[in-house]
C-alpha cells in the first residue's frame, strides 16, 4: 500500500484473524503489510473530521504456500 494523507489523521483498519481489527496510522509512504487467516480481505481509511488520502497503489498477492 502506497499513500498519503493531506492535511489530516487518516487511520487504517485492517481485520484481524480473530474476527477483531487492527488499527494504526494510514502510510504516508510506501508500507507492507501481510494479513493471515482470512477468507476475505477488507481495508478501511477513514477520519475523525473532513479529510483527503491520496491512495498511490494497492497491491494484494497470495503468500507461497497459502
């Protein structure tokens, strides 16, 4: 994933094996990130007040052996 807020705090949710999420800062640059467990895959960006995120690249590929 590839990207950058302009102006604003974006979060990144990401669900989480246990049926939870994860939660951390949008990239504002460049991140990897590798997510198990899951049948499905869903990310959201979102903000607390009005905000804009450039999303540069998003790219999804199965782990080997997956």
């Amino acid at each position: 994933m590839d990207g950058v807020s302009e102006a604003s705090t974006v979060t990144l949710r990401v669900p989480a094996a246990d049926g939870g999420f994860l939660y951390a800062s949008a990239p504002q640059s460049r991140m990897a990130f590798t997510v198990s467990g899951l049948e499905t895959l869903s990310l959201l960006l979102y903000a607390d007040s009005p905000a804009r995120y450039l999303l540069k690249n998003l790219r999804v590929t199965p782990c080997p052996g997956a």
